[in-house]
C-alpha cells in the first residue's frame, strides 16, 4: 500500500478503455515524473528506474471517481479517516472521492473545507469535501455557500438528513444558483420514514420489522424537482432507490431541468428478500427495496436516465452493526467493491457494455461535479486503474482496508479484481 518510489510506471498491452472518447484499444502507457507521457503500443522501458506492470488480459482505464462518501473525519475517526478511507479507495481502483459534511463538526464552514483539503494532501487518492447546505445540518440557516464555494468545495449537501422546510429548500436552490455548483441531495420525508427499519412490503411484515414506504423518497423527489424547475437550480439526487424516483427523474429531465442521479451497487445488487438473514450490514438508507425497484434501477442504468454510481460508503464499528436489527445503525461500506459489484451485475449480469460501466465511475460523475478527473490524458497526471475482469474472489471481511468491516457484500463471490491503482502519478496500490 506505500507509495512507489519510482515516479516513471511502464504499462504494458492493456486494454485502454477511454470513456471520454467511447474508444477501447490494446496499447502500452508510460508515465513519466507522474505524467502521462506516452500512449502506443510497443513501448521500450527507459531506465532502470521504471517499475512494469504486465497488464495482458487486463483492462486499462482511468482511475474512477466516487462522488458519495463518508469518511468521518473529523469527529469519528474510529470509524474511518481520510488516511485510512483513501487507502480503501485506491484498493477499489478510485482515485478521486467527493466526501460528504456530516462529520463533527459538520463541513459547513472554510475552516472545515480547508481541514479537509489540507488533511488529504498525503492521502493516497484526492478527497473533494462537499459542505453543508445549512449550518450544523439543521435544516434551519443556510450556509455561505459563496465562501464554501471558493474555499474549494465542490458541491453541497445535507446528505443524512433532508431539509423539511420547503420555502427553505427553494432559498437554498436560489442560492446555489449564483455557484453553479450541484446540489447533493438526501431524499428522505423522515414523516414518512420515522421509525421505519427496511423496505415497507411483503418482507417487513413477514419479518417484523417495520417499513419505510417508497413514498418517503418519492415526495421529496417530486417536491424537488417542482423547486428546481422554478429555482433553475442544479440538482443531483443521490441513492436513488425507487422505480417512481427514476420514472420522475426521467420526466424531468425530459423536460429540460438540470437534474441528475446516482445509484449504489446495493441497491443494484440486492432486494428486500435478502433481509429475510437479518443481515444488519443490509440496513441502510434508504432501504434495499422490492424487486421491482431494483429492476428499475436497471432499466434506469441501461436507458441513461441514471448518470452515476456511487458507493454510499458509510463505516462503522461492529460495535454498532452487531447487534439486533432494531438497533444496529444504517450504512454499509462500499469503496472497496464499488467496480466488482456493479460489474458482476451489471455487465456479467445484464450485459450493459464495460464501456458504459467505466463511463458511469469516471467521466459522468467527474462532469456532474465539474473536476477535472476520470480520464486518462497525455501530458495529465496520471490517474489510473488496472482490472482483471476475468478474476472472480469471495468477498471476505478480513480482506478489507477500511477500519470499518460492514459491507453488505460479505460472502458474495463478485467479479473484477483491481491489480493496481496509480493515483497523482504514484504506484499506490498492487494486489498481492
């Protein structure tokens, strides 16, 4: 996991996927003091100095970008840190993670956005802090967006609570308007929702356990979407869990508003029957739910009405996960199997083309967040991720680098292994 001291990395006969260009090709790239120098086939090595990876039979591309993450710095770094969260990221072939403000205390001041910056210079990947859009994430007073803005923030967010107040809502879209900056948002009724463990359906009565109704996601949806198209504001709708979510999304879009969405692989990935275990690394919000909507998700992803995928990563101790159903917390991580999961179903699964997956972690949510990352550029510091997609592995708790072990995908046996990640020109990760 240390950095590599060689600054000059030969990768050989790869198969480059380039999704900015929609091109895949078998070629060679040499990364020179970080920066990528050439890219053609047949390659000489220059100097002893450079470090080969044989990437033959692997697949080439830029190193993803996941615009959802929790790494709980500052306040609860028990549960991650910066350090150790982007150390999980370069194992799972992510080189840029946008993290989410509800730390202690929040990211709702340029102090806060600084702290972070500074913090994850000498961390293996780049972190993008997003800041609050209300202070403390009390949904009461918004933040100064324009300060948070030019401090570095790159999008803003409430994520873990969703502002109530509508005349509120449609302020902070006004507001945000003047930064061209996306609003993240959490779309959650807590009316609906308060109290709710999982998907309200066949599964929560048949287990004892109450539901969360689709319909907390889908009224803040459409209540939303209403604000932005009078606001004009630009907004992303993240985790999106429902088949009303994506038939509103899709509608809206349609219509000319300026929104966009995200998906997790969890959410691709399970429905409400796996909760039949009680599986406590399966609570998470907003819950897995039916089939039905887990299909659409699908539908969503195939048709482009979904724009990314995203991890939701969001650690905690087992303190907190082992226990009852009841009581343990929601989240799951994510980081580590953000590309195995959503190939596994998606492409080996569904047969959506590699080249759309890849486009989905890299360039669309690079674009959704305005940076410049997920691609792979001559005269560009490179940031890239190396995969076996032949290589299939059993998803097991002991492998993970997070400090947190909760995921949801223990014991699935997920396709596509990450043979080494380069972030910011350095060798930062080879599987052993």
């Amino acid at each position: 996991m240390n950095k590599n001291e060689s600054k000059n990395i030969l990768i050989k006969s790869g198969m480059v996927i380039d999704p900015e260009k929609g091109k895949e090709f078998v070629s060679d790239i040499y990364i020179k003091n970080g920066i990528v120098a050439r890219i053609k086939e047949n390659i000489k090595a220059v100097g002893n100095d450079t470090v080969k990876i044989d990437a033959k039979g692997c697949i080439v591309c830029p190193g993803f970008v996941d615009m959802h993450v929790h790494l709980r710095d500052p306040g609860f770094e028990d549960e991650e840190t910066i350090e150790s969260g982007a150390l999980s990221a370069v194992k799972g072939g992510i080189t840029t993670v946008a993290c989410m403000p509800n730390t202690s205390p929040p990211i709702d001041s340029e102090s806060m956005v600084k702290y972070i910056l500074e913090k994850s210079q000498s961390a293996a990947c780049k972190v993008l802090p997003v800041a609050a859009m209300t202070r403390g994430l009390k949904g009461t007073d918004i933040t100064d967006m324009g300060l948070l803005a030019e401090a570095g923030a790159v999008g803003f967010s409430d994520d873990g609570r969703c502002i109530s107040d509508s005349r509120l809502m449609y302020e902070v879209m006004r507001y945000s308007t003047q930064f061209g900056l996306p609003l993240v948002l959490h779309e959650e009724d807590c009316y609906v929702s308060g109290g709710g463990l999982v998907n309200e359906g066949c599964y929560s009565a048949m287990l004892g356990l109450d539901g969360i109704s689709s319909l907390s996601d889908d009224v803040i949806i459409a209540r939303d979407i209403i604000l932005a198209g009078r606001s004009r504001a630009k907004i992303h709708i993240t985790h999106v869990s429902t088949r009303g979510g994506v038939e509103m999304i899709k509608k809206a879009r349609e219509g000319g508003l300026d929104i966009t969405c995200d998906v997790t692989p969890h959410h691709l990935f399970f429905n409400d029957s796996y909760l039949a275990s009680f599986n406590t690394n399966l609570k998470v919000k907003p819950p897995i739910r039916s089939e039905e909507d887990r299909l659409a998700l699908i539908e969503g992803v195939k048709g482009g009405v979904i724009d990314a995928i995203a991890s939701d990563h969001a650690p905690h101790l087992d303190t907190e996960k082992n226990t009852t159903f009841r009581l343990a917390e929601f989240g799951t991580i994510g980081l580590e199997t953000l590309f195995s999961a959503a190939f596994s179903k998606l492409c080996r699964e569904e047969k959506i083309s590699l080249l759309k997956l890849i486009s989905l972690i890299t360039t669309s949510p690079a674009k959704i967040l305005g940076i410049d990352a997920g691609k792979i550029e001559m005269g560009k510091t490179a940031n890239i991720a190396v995969i076996d997609t032949e290589a299939e592995e059993e998803v097991k708790k002991e492998d993970f680098v997070s400090k947190s072990k909760n995921s949801a995908f223990i014991g699935q046996k997920l396709w596509g292994k990450v043979i080494c990640t380069i972030s910011g020109g350095e060798l930062v990760y080879i599987n052993k």
